[in-house]
C-alpha cells in the first residue's frame, strides 16, 4: 500500500516529465520573436566578415560594421529574454557574441595606464582633426575660429610629434600662416606637409616634430589627384621612425541637411517620395566612401608593408574598429587604444552618433605606455595622444 505522500511525489514527478518531453507551444508572438532574433543573430556575424571583405567586392556589408554595437546591444538583450523564459533559443544569440568577444577590447577599455615617469627617452605623439579650426563649423563651444584655443591645448600635451587633418594654412595670406605659427609656439623645428584637397588650397595633413625630418612623401591612390595621407622619416636619438598622418575618405554628409533636422511627413505621398530620394542619395555616399577607402586602405598598407622603418600611423580612419579599413591598417600593427585606452574612446564628437574613428596605430617593437583621448570641443573631434620609448626601438 503506498502511502499518500509518496503517491503525490509521484504524481508530481510525472508530469514534470510529462511536462520536459512534450513540445513547446509557441504563440504567434514567439515565433516573431525568433524570428527578428535570428536576424539580429546573422546580422551580428555579417559584422564580423565586414573587417574582412573588402566594399570594392561587397559594398554592403560596410552597413553591418557601422551598426556592430547595435546588433551587439540586441543579441544581449535576447540572451537576457530567453533565459527568463527558459528558452533554449538563448544559446544562438550567446554563441554569435562569444565569437565576436575579441572585438568588444576595440570598443571599450578599462583604462590601464602605466606608470612611465622612468622611462628611458619618451616620445609622444599626438594626432587632431582640427576641422580647419572650426571656421566654418562655430557651434561647439562658440568659437567663429578655435586656432588659439586648439593651439594652447596642443601646447600642454608637450608633444614631440604632432600630427594634423583638416589643418588650415594660406602661405599667401597673413592672418591664416598657421604653419609656422604652430611650429613656433609648439617648439617643433621640423615639418611635413601637404594639401590634399582639389576643392580646397587651404587644407593640409600636417606633421611637425621636434626631431629632424629626414625624408618627406605623399600616400595616393593611383591615377587619383586627391592626397589622403603624408609621412615623414624622422631621425630620433638613436634610431628612425616612419610617421605617417592620414584622412581617409569620409561620407560628405553635412548636419545641416534639412531631412537630418526635421525629417519628413511620411503620410503624404510627397514626403514619402522626398524621404526615398533622400535614402537613395545617402546610399549612394556611402558607398562611395565605403569603395574609396577601400582603395585609400591599400595604398596605405603597401606603403607601410615597403617601409624600411618601424611605423607610427595616426589620423582620421573616418571609420569604426570594426570595419575593413581599421583591420586591414591595424594587421602587424598594435592599437595604443586597446594598451591603455579608457571608455569607449569616442573621438568623432560632431553631430551624428559615433565611437572611435581617429587611432594611433604602431609598430609592434614599440610598448605603448599611456594613452589619452583629450575631452576638448574645439573641433567635431578629440584629439587623441599616445606615449612611447624610444629604447624599444634599439635592439
């Protein structure tokens, strides 16, 4: 005779087997959910093959590198959801993160800066989009031309290198001789530069040092009149080094476009005819930026891969950590960033969301010793700072 308690606990057992070997019911809502689930889930792993497959063969799967910390931020929030239903399902979305896990250092740092009061013969290096010192652009912080401001903060970073985008200098004009202005206030004997633009003479990539400057050039893309990057062979205490200061192509998308501001009344027909033709010009933007860097990235590397010193590659890659320009730059080299950076690193700070788009990229025989993006908004960009020896080189 089985007594009544026991009888229960069987009872019991039975139907939460019962309940474990029968199907899940899912309502409409469920499978919608795996649905949009499995989409974030293929879009996450299509920003992975973005750093890899060049806009030149696939134009875009660029889309999925820029929206990596959305789908990163989705597939979380799955994870999240599944586990507090109980659901199995959650195991996709957590595979699809754990293989992007060595990404994420490209995104976010702890911050770790070392100590380097001891080191021997430091050098540091500086790179600023100065944005033609916000001449054109006043709304930051009310400057109608930020060029003494930028300048009496690049004054305290006590660099030995600097390197400049968007610099605006007019040899045959006066008031706008910021080359020599800069070299003389920034105590740097030396410089290199170029202007690179065909629209405008005023513009240049800049590099000025404090070290002799032993050899100049230019980095182009074959048969293209635009000049994207500069670098110079600077002789130090005992060794040389290779600087290079770079713009690569951006998406030439201005933030005073009407449609970026107030948008469009999508339920007239005219508006909806507005907001496609809108779309399609943007598509077309960023596929051009998307190719053109492509094609700025491999001119770049090949001459970086020919030159006969350790390099230092710093500029604007107007391009996030994950894309095929950073990857492709960043093989054989180390990111100051990832040694010693802190938060996310947001350096574009103008009026559309970014992280980081400006890196200090270096030759591994080079340790990294402190790191710094500068919170100043004197330019749609911080300027970021990184601290070297130059006993690493000598081995």
């Amino acid at each position: 005779m089985v007594s009544y308690p026991l009888k229960k606990s069987k009872n019991f057992l039975t139907k939460v087997k019962k309940m474990l070997n029968s199907k899940p019911r899912f309502g409409l809502l469920g499978y919608l959910l795996r649905l949009i689930n499995g989409f974030v889930i293929f879009a996450l792993l299509g920003s992975y093959f973005s750093q890899w497959i060049s806009p030149q063969v696939f134009w875009p799967i660029a889309f999925l590198g820029l929206t990596y910390p959305i789908f990163v931020l989705l597939n979380l929030y799955f994870v999240l959801h599944w586990l507090i239903r109980r659901r199995r399902f959650y195991l996709f979305s957590l595979i699809a993160l754990v293989l992007g896990f060595p990404i994420i250092g490209r995104y976010f740092q702890f911050g770790a800066n070392s100590t380097f009061e001891n080191i021997s013969k430091p050098l540091k290096v500086v790179s600023y989009n100065v944005h033609v010192f916000d001449r054109y652009h006043s709304k930051y912080d009310g400057y109608l031309n930020a060029t003494d401001e930028i300048l009496k903060i690049m004054e305290t970073q006590s660099g030995d290198i600097y390197c400049f985008q968007e610099f605006f200098h007019q040899t045959n004009n006066p008031k706008h001789q910021n080359l020599p202005l800069f070299k003389k206030t920034l105590a740097t004997k030396y410089s290199c530069q170029q202007n690179y633009s065909s629209r405008n003479t005023s513009l240049y990539l800049v590099i000025v040092s404090k070290f002799p400057i032993i050899k100049r050039g230019t980095v182009e893309v074959e048969g293209s009149p635009e000049i994207f990057g500069v670098y110079a062979d600077i002789q130090l205490s005992d060794s040389i080094i290779r600087v290079y200061s770079v713009h690569l192509e951006s998406y030439q998308i201005s933030g005073n476009y009407p449609d970026m501001k107030s948008g469009y009344d999508l339920t007239s027909e005219q508006g909806q005819m507005n907001a496609k033709k809108t779309s399609v010009k943007m598509a077309h933007k960023f596929k051009r930026a998307f190719v053109a860097r492509s094609q700025q990235v491999e001119a770049l590397k090949k001459n970086i891969d020919n030159s006969p010193y350790p390099v230092i590659v710093a500029g604007d890659f107007n391009d996030t950590p994950i894309s095929y320009a950073y990857a492709q730059i960043s093989r054989n080299l180390d990111d100051a960033y990832q040694a010693n950076g802190s938060g996310t690193g947001q350096t574009y700070i103008g009026p559309y969301p970014s992280f980081r788009i400006d890196y200090i990229l270096h030759d591994t025989r080079l340790i990294n010793y402190q790191f710094e993006t500068v919170k100043v908004k004197l330019s749609d960009h911080y300027p970021i700072a990184a601290t070297f020896s130059e006993a690493d080189l000598n081995y």
